[in-house]
C-alpha cells in the first residue's frame, strides 16, 4: 500500500530479529502468534460484515482495499514469517477459520509458553472495621447518579 519503501521493509528484516533477540535476553517471553485464515473465510467474513449494520464499523477501508491484495499480502506476509521466525522468538500459526477454536487453542499453547508455579499467598484476615462516632455519612446529591435505566 505504499507505506514504506523497499528499503525500509529489508531495514524491518533485518532490525526486527535483533531487536527480538534482545528482549529474550533480557528476559522478556516473547510469543508471537499469526492468527491464519483462508481467502474464502475472509471474503466470508467481509461479507457478514458487509451485511450487519452492527459490524460494519469492523471493515476498514483498508481491509476493503487489501481485498484485491490478498495473494501479495500473503506473500509479504509469507517472506516476513520465513525472516522474523527464529529459535529464540519463532512465530506460532494458529488456525483461526473456526473464531472460537482458534482462541482456545492459543489460550492453552500460551500457557505452555509461560513458566508458572503455584503462588502461596498469606491469609487475609480482614479487621474489624472502626467506626468513630463524630462521623456520618451524608447523602449524595441526586444529580450526581447515573440514571437507572436497567
């Protein structure tokens, strides 16, 4: 879309492993995940959202651009993956066709990622509240409510 020059994009490929690199270092967990769909899904997709006046505000004009582009997207898309993935910071595909599979499928794979442990927390004990006699709580003005419509 012109966003940037050819220059810049091998800039992008060259910087971004770097960069990558150097927040694993520094102890950051990185997880990159690529959400993947096929051509008929999205135009599936762009037409629900073509239809429903409640999701219209999702479709960009760019997404309706990128449309024509879907075939040179993915081939950006493509070369950036084979340049970004490396040992210390891999991308990881999830197929998204199906939404809701899709995100639990994530969900559990990022888990995996993250080491955890179980935490031992204190027990709260909750004290007893002070109450002092000089104080009362006043009213609160009724302009100051958001209205009860439900």
């Amino acid at each position: 879309m012109g966003f940037c020059t050819e220059e810049q994009v091998q800039e992008f490929f060259r910087s971004v492993p770097e960069f990558e690199h150097m927040l694993v270092r520094s102890g950051t967990i990185l997880v990159k995940y690529w959400f993947s769909i096929t051509d008929d899904e999205q135009q599936f997709r762009f037409m629900m959202r073509i239809r429903d006046p409640l999701k219209q505000w999702k479709l960009s004009p760019m997404d309706v651009e990128s449309r024509k582009r879907w075939e040179k997207y993915t081939k950006a898309k493509e070369e950036m993956l084979e340049k970004t993935h490396t040992k210390f910071a891999p991308w990881w595909i999830v197929d998204a066709v199906d939404k809701k599979r899709a995100r639990l499928n994530c969900m559990s794979h990022l888990l995996t990622q993250v080491p955890y442990q179980e935490v031992t927390h204190a027990p709260v004990v909750l004290p007893k509240r002070v109450r002092h006699p000089d104080y009362s709580r006043g009213p609160v003005p009724q302009e100051m409510y958001v209205p009860e419509l439900f």
